[in-house]
C-alpha cells in the first residue's frame, strides 16, 4: 500500500514500531485502566477493537 507510505522497504520499520512501541504502551496502560480513557468504554475503545481482533485474536500465527 504505498499510498499509506507502506513499502517493501519501510515494513521492518513499520513492524518494528507497532510490535516495540504501540503494543507495549497498550499492554502498560490496559494493566493499570480498563478503557483508553479509564473506567468506562470510549469510541477509541471500539475503534480499537476491530484491527486488534482481526488481526491479534485470530491471526494462527500467533499461537494464542
């Protein structure tokens, strides 16, 4: 998709972002709060939920 600036070339980088940064700061923050914004759901909240199940949850790869 190389009109989202996802090459061949910038994928490692890309990977490398979400697997070291993202999920980690998620991971933190989802320890300590139930929601994005605290105790209740939010729209991020639901936003989230789509692309982390997709592609998380139900990827066979990884062996969840």
């Amino acid at each position: 998709m190389p009109m989202l600036g996802i090459t061949n070339k910038s994928i490692p980088a890309i990977e490398n972002w979400y697997e070291n940064h993202v999920l980690l700061l998620l991971d933190k923050h989802f320890a300590e709060h139930d929601y994005l914004l605290g105790s209740k759901p939010c729209l991020g909240d639901f936003a989230l939920m789509g692309p982390l199940y997709a592609h998380l949850y139900r990827d066979p790869a990884l062996g969840i």
